[in-house]
C-alpha cells in the first residue's frame, strides 16, 4: 500500500514537472511572439504539438489545459496594461488642467 503512495507521489511530481516545463516554454520570448491574449487552444496545437516539452506530457487535455492558463495569463497582463495606461492618460491630463490655471 506504501509503495502504491510512493509511485503515485513520483508519478505526480513527474507530471507537475512535465507541466512546469511546458509553461516555460510558452513564457519564452520566442512563443510569446505566436501566442497572444487573443489565440485559441486550435492556433496554438499546431505551434507546439512537435515540441518535445508538448509531447513529454503526453496527454493533450493536460496541454490545452496549461496553454489555456498561459492565454489567460497574457490576457491578465494586457489588461493591466491598459489599465496603467488609461490611469497615466487620466493623470497627464489632470497635470495639464492644473497647468493651464
């Protein structure tokens, strides 16, 4: 019964692994180029399934799985972007009414 644990556990950390692998190959600055916050899980099947990270996992639910949180992470990111960047308009132009008085 022990044991059963034991390779369960190993298996586990295995996939986690397999998985954390993967997701850094979708923050790298070459993937970053082809998926954006706007890609779907088909655009992006056909970017990675030849890699080896990909393949390791072996499971593609797993994959659409991680590249789903990756686009989602991007999305997060463009929208905080944009909300800075709104939040610096607003402020620019508070500092130009304040100027002109």
């Amino acid at each position: 019964m022990e044991h059963v644990k034991e390779k369960e556990e190993k298996e586990d950390k295995r996939c986690k692994r397999l998985a954390d692998d993967f997701f850094h190959l979708l923050s790298s600055i070459k993937v970053q180029q082809e998926i954006t916050p706007s890609s779907k899980w088909e655009d992006c099947k056909s970017l990675h399934e030849v890699s080896s990270e990909y393949s390791a996992i072996g499971e593609e639910s797993s994959c659409k799985e991680i590249i789903d949180k990756h686009i989602m992470q991007l999305k997060e990111q463009a929208n905080e972007k944009e909300r800075k960047r709104k939040e610096e308009n607003v402020l620019f132009q508070l500092n130009d009414i304040s100027s002109l008085g």
